[in-house]
C-alpha cells in the first residue's frame, strides 16, 4: 500500500511541475511583444498542456485510491486529520474541474457564448492552477519546508509575467499592438 502513496506523490509533483509549464507557455501563446519566448510558446503549449492534464487525471485516480486507503484505515493516518486530507482533496477536485472546463472552453468554443467567450473559459486554467497551487501545499507533501517556497516563488514569478503580459496589453507597459 505504500506503494500507492509513493505513485500519487509522484504522480502529483510530476502533474504540477508539468501543468505550470502549461500556464506558463498559455500565458505567453497570444504574447507578440514577447517574440521568441511566444515562438517557444506556441510550438508546445497544446503538447504540454495535454500531458498535464493525462497526468492531473492519473494523479486523481490514484489519489481518490489513497485518500480511501487512508479513510478505511488501511494505510497509517497523515501528519495531519483526515478532515484536512479531505478538505485538500476537495480543493484539488475544485482546480481539477476548473481546469477541465477551461480545456472545454478551447475543445468546443460554440459551447460557450455569450456571455462568456471560449476565451474566458479558457482563463479558468488559471484559477484552476491556483487551486492546484492551494491543494499542493496544503496536502500534497510532506517536504513542507522545501516545496511551499517554491511554491509561492514559481506563483509570484505567474503573476509577474501574467501582470506583465496585461500591462504591455493595456499600453502601460509601452506601444503595443492591439493583439498583444
């Protein structure tokens, strides 16, 4: 059974490391102002964002199986309550979910008309990722020490360039094209 924790930590780690570089490449696709990181951007932004979610589903698998093998007492009770492992689990479920309705958005874009454009459903990956931000530090190590610095240090580095993005979209940042 140990064997079921060692496939979701390593599951999870290896789905959030991979849907990072997914909301990191999405935020640089429709970037002009950014050449050659949009360039990089549109050549593996699809790629990469289908294997992380291929992977947030095997991480949901397995960790549905772990969290039972937990709740059943079959395997030893976390350094923390099972209503904190439940709670976690719910808040990945909720990044989960906001992220498969954010590859909706892009999968059927007729689906999604006014007064939401596939656009902004497509937007929801990132408050998907933030839940899966929330959920990898509440629950999903025990390296805490290690793993929630960076967290929040890849998180700011998001927002930064996402801030950034927006600032060169709304002319603050400079002249830009309209479709920046």
């Amino acid at each position: 059974m140990e064997l079921v924790w060692l496939v979701d930590r390593a599951a999870g780690l290896v789905s959030y490391v991979v849907l990072y570089l997914a909301v990191l490449t999405g935020i640089f696709y429709n970037a002009e102002r950014f050449g050659v990181l949009q360039d990089a951007a549109r050549r593996v932004h699809v790629e990469v964002s289908v294997l992380a979610t291929l992977l947030l589903f095997g991480h949901a698998a397995v960790g549905l199986l772990d969290t039972w093998l937990v709740v059943d007492g079959q395997v030893p009770q976390p350094a923390y309550s099972t209503t904190y492992l439940l709670a976690g689990v719910v808040v990945g479920a909720g990044g989960l979910t906001l992220i498969v309705v954010a590859i909706l958005g892009f999968l059927d874009p007729r689906r999604f008309q006014r007064p939401w454009t596939p656009q902004v459903v497509h937007a929801f990956a990132y408050s998907g990722f933030a839940f899966a931000t929330v959920h990898a530090a509440a629950v999903g190590t025990d390296v805490v020490g290690l793993v929630r610095p960076a967290l929040v240090a890849g998180s700011a580095f998001l927002v930064y360039v996402l801030a950034l993005r927006l600032a060169i979209r709304l002319r603050v940042g400079g002249s830009a094209p309209s479709d920046a």
